[in-house]
C-alpha cells in the first residue's frame, strides 16, 4: 500500500456531537472532539480498514505487547483557524515523515504516508466545527501506534493499532509567555546515542517524569537534560528542543539520534538564517552557558516545540545556582519567532515557505 489509489477512508459520523467547549481559558490536551480515526494491521495483511468513527473508548487485551514493553510511537501536530475562517495545517508532512522514522526504531511497520495525510485532513474537516477561534488556540492533533498482539514475550508486535484524536487547546504552559524556569537535571539522563532518544515514543516521556516532579519542588516547569555519557553538554528541555542567543549568535544542540528532530526547531532555524541571524548547531557544554551568563552574553533562552511552541526560558537553575536570563523577560529574537511562526500559522504573515496546507471544510 506504498503507492497508486489511496484507500477510501469510511466516514461513521456520531448521532450524539458533544457540546463545543469556548476557547477562552482552554488548557492543554483534556477534551477531546466528536471523532477518531483508526486503522488496523496485522501480519500478512498489512494496514486495513481505514475509518473515522464516533471517539469512543477502544478495547485491547490486558496481554496487548504496548502495555508490557512500550511499543508505541506518537507525533503532535495542529489545526489553526485563520481569521477569514480556514483551518490549515503546519508542516503535516515532516509529522507523518518522522512517525516512520520512530516506526523503524521501535520496529512497527510503517504506514502510507499520503494515506496517513489523509486521515489527518479528513479527521480535521470531519470536526473542523471544533477548531476554536480565539487568540492562542488551535486543535492539537495526536496520531499514534500502539502495539495489539496478546503475546507477553519479548519481540515485536504481529498486530497494531493506528489511532488520530483530536483536541482543542490553549497555552501549552499555564505561564503562556511569561518566561518559565528549568531546572539543569544532573541526576537522570533522557537519552544516550543508539538509544531512542529521537524516537517519539512514550517511553521516553516515562522516564523524564522523575526528574520532572524534582523540578516542581523546586518551583521549574521541566528540566534541561544533559547527554547520557558525559553529562556535560545540553540536550533538551521537557517537550522542548532549546535555544540560546549568545551575543549575537543563536546556539541550539545539534542532531545527532538523542534528540528529539523538531518541527518548530527546524523552522525557527530557517527563520533566523532567513533573517540573517548567526545559528549555529552544535554541542553546547553547559559551562559555555554558565560562562555566557557570568560574562553578561547569554541575551535569551527559548524552547520550541508544537505544544509549547517558542517558550521563553527566564531562568536556569544549576548546581544550586539561579541564573536569570534577560532580566527574566522574554526577549525581542524570542518575541520576534513567536510573533512570525504564529503570524503564519493563523495567516496574519504572508507564509513565505509554503509551510501551510488548507485543509477545506467549514466551521
Ligand atoms: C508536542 O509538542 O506536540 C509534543 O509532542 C510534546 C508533548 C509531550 C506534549
């Protein structure tokens, strides 16, 4: 099912919609819309029965492999409704691209591309009248994989689930803008090379909650992890991918399989080279930030990410030591990103990379 005639995704629309909720004070991923899509795989068979039905609970066996060993993969993706009342997607290719990388390392077998487009387009103009309007919100998309098989051996799954839900929601952090503070994890590792750490699987979602809830206590929304093996260089926050302005040059940490390949990253980085600002990938020892900030050079710090989209960081706790970051405010480059990447998403800004797609229907 690699190429030629897509199959049809069958349409089973609910007979009791829910109630909209309003958009204004929506908070992050806790409704869900009137539908889900869903398809089946199996062995010999490969993906079948693509459908969008009413959202409602799914049955699996308690021996289902996803509930033992955590084969699963995940991406986050959103709808936008413009002011003239289209809704359009972000990037919806690189989402579906990177799912099949995460398949392939967690060996769940991939799914068609354009039929996974599809389904999300399809879902998305099925409940498009759930696409809220207010300033800052915007339908979050979830597909995922899980894996089906009763089988509590250790190999990968024979049967997989498939699944989109669709949620409307606000700000990502209940801070909205105003610059958060992170903890540096010196204890726990996210990832180390070979591991799963670009994957987006849940596990490593799992393992990040620990240090996560340290964090809270000490007042910090999430953490910044440091690499697995030399626990010196920066990795990324929470759900984040993270940046710095350093003087006149922005740093982010490379790519090199621990982290997360970021959408929003990936096009913040085009943004900056765009506009001619210094960006720089490559691995950051967190005493290069440390020393940045003693020197008065570290300007910002922001995180990226299709939930948190461009996050300012105000504070870097370390070692004991509190280091604010441009006085604790947001600053203007962070400002600047945050105000163009949602210009083009809502269609205030001209969109000048082709990023958005339409995805037709009516509110
Ligand atoms: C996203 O930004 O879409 C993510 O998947 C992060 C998530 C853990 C909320």
């Amino acid at each position: 099912m690699r190429s030629g005639t897509l199959p049809e995704i069958e349409l089973h629309l609910t007979r009791a919609p829910k109630p909209k909720p309003s958009g204004a004070g929506l908070r992050f991923g806790r409704i869900f819309t009137d539908h889900m899509f869903i398809m089946e795989y199996e062995e010999g068979r490969g993906w079948h029965s693509p459908r969008i039905v009413p959202y409602q609970p799914i049955t699996l066996e308690p021996s289902a492999m996803v509930f033992h060993y955590a084969q699963t993969v995940f991406e986050g993706l959103k709808a936008y409704r413009t002011a003239d009342g289209r809704i359009r997607l972000f990037r919806p290719e690189m989402n579906v691209k990177r799912l099949n990388r995460s398949c392939a390392r967690l060996s769940i077998p991939p799914v068609d591309e354009r039929l996974a487009l599809e389904a999300i387009r399809k879902l998305v103009e099925t409940d498009s009248g759930w696409v809220p309007e207010e300033e800052g919100t915007s339908l979050y998309i979830r597909p995922f994989i899980i894996a089906t098989e009763p089988h509590v051996g250790v190999a990968p799954s024979s049967s997989y689930r498939f699944m989109i839900i669709l949620s409307p929601v606000g700000a990502y952090y209940p801070e909205g803008l105003k610059p958060v503070s992170i903890l540096v994890e010196t204890r726990d590792v996210r990832a180390v090379p070979g591991g799963v750490g670009e994957a987006k699987t849940g596990g490593n979602y799992a393992a990040s909650l620990r240090a996560q809830e340290e964090a809270k206590k000490l007042g910090c929304s999430q953490v910044l992890w440091l690499d697995g093996i030399h626990r010196r260089y920066v990795e990324e926050v929470g759900s984040m991918n993270v940046f710095f302005k350093i003087g006149d040059t922005v740093v982010t940490p490379e790519l090199g399989g621990s982290i997360l390949d970021g959408i929003t990253r990936d096009s913040v980085l085009r943004l900056l080279r765009h506009w001619g600002v210094k960006a720089e990938e490559r691995r950051i020892p967190i005493d290069e930030i440390r020393e940045a900030h003693r020197a008065g050079m570290l300007e910002e710090a922001f995180g990226t990410g299709t939930a948190a989209v461009v996050s300012p960081i105000g504070e870097l706790v370390h070692a004991g030591d509190r280091l604010v970051i441009g006085g604790g405010r947001i600053g203007g480059l962070t400002a600047k990103l945050y105000d163009t990447l949602t210009g083009i998403q809502y269609g205030r800004l001209e969109d000048p990379f082709g990023w958005m797609t339409d995805v037709g229907g009516k509110a």
